[in-house]
C-alpha cells in the first residue's frame, strides 16, 4: 500500500455550517429524474466550501478515500440510511450525511461514492481511489453496468428494472473526466479507514 502525504496545512475539525440540509421527505416533493441525486450533491458541496481543503495523496497524485454506507432497520419501515465518507483525521471534507431518496443501505453506499468523486473532482484531482468494504458497489462499475445500460437499465435474468438506476447513473456520469479504482476492504475487521467511514455513516442515521 502506498504511503499517504497530506498536501497543505494541517485540518481543522470539520464543520456544517452553511450546508444545505436535503431529508428523503423533501426529495419527494421534487420530480425525480437522472440527474436528481448528482445535481444535490453538487449543490451540498458548493454550499459547504471547499477552499483551503486539500485532500491526502499517495505520492503518486492519487487521491485515497474510504466510503461507507449504513441503514438502520434496512428494507423495513422506518429504515434510516447515512454515507461516510472517510479522507483523514478529522479533515473538514469528511462526510457523515442521511442519505438522500430511498433508504437502503445499497442506496447509501452508491451515494457515498458518488460523494466521495464530486469532492476529488471539485478539488481539481484527476484520480480517486475508492476504498469501500461493499462489493455490491464495486460489481455494478464495474462488473454490470455496461450491460444494464445498453438493455436499458433492464436485468438480462428476468427483464426488471434495475432499482439504483438513478443513484448509478448519477455515480456514472460524475466519474467522466476522471480515474476513478475500487478498491475492496473487508467491513468490520480492523481497518482503519473503514472503521472510520463506517462511523461517519452511522452517526448519520442517528443524528
């Protein structure tokens, strides 16, 4: 594993001041659309300031961020889902946020990443490497999407309608202009990053 350098000054604790607050409940009163889900995160991110922010980079220029996501009661009433989004100690750009939309735990594991990409790529980086301990994430970039979307968005199994359609579109298309890996962890098992990622999303779904 590459070594990790921190680029600037040190961070300071991160802050939400000023950041727009999107609920599943205020979503729904919005046409949903595939462009839904990119365009608020984009809104969320200009809204919390990114200056004076610099990202940790191997040395090879590659931004490292761990992500995660985690639903409480998940596919039952109630549920409650949130992201983590884990790129240092205490840097301000770490993320802990309910998910937005549907809260599912698979949900909130695409939108973490989608986060996690439209910060590398707001901070001016060309290449992200994506920790993340879900391999549901990894398989739909890189394994079926493609396929999903030349059957249009349909299951080649049983003809349904593929159900994070928007969530992986808008992951999709932020990832054009941009090197984006994923990177397998194992959950729950010591890793740091991880961990870290995993209690950022946490403290989301009870906060």
């Amino acid at each position: 594993m590459l070594g990790i350098r921190i680029q600037g000054t040190s961070f300071s604790p991160a802050t939400n001041t000023g950041t727009t607050d999107w609920t599943s409940e205020k979503l729904s009163s919005h046409k949903r659309n595939t462009n839904t889900v990119l365009a608020i995160m984009k809104v969320k991110i200009r809204d919390g300031g990114l200056e004076g922010c610099p990202l940790p980079v191997t040395p090879v220029g590659d931004v490292v961020v761990y992500t995660d996501g985690s639903c409480e009661n998940n596919g039952r009433f109630g549920a409650v889902a949130g992201i983590g989004v884990w790129f240092a100690e205490n840097h301000p750009l770490n993320v802990s946020r309910r998910c937005i939309g549907r809260q599912t735990n698979n949900n909130a594991e695409i939108q973490a990443a989608l986060y996690a990409v439209e910060i590398v790529k707001a901070r001016g980086h060309q290449s992200v490497e994506i920790r993340t301990d879900s391999k549901f994430l990894i398989d739909c970039m890189e394994k079926w999407i493609q396929g999903w979307k030349k059957n249009k968005w349909r299951k080649k199994s049983d003809n349904s309608e593929v159900i994070n359609r928007e969530e992986l579109t808008a992951l999709d298309e932020a990832c054009r202009g941009i090197e984006v890996r994923y990177v397998h962890v194992p959950g729950h098992s010591g890793v740091y990053g991880n961990e870290k990622a995993d209690g950022l999303a946490r403290q989301a779904c009870v906060s």
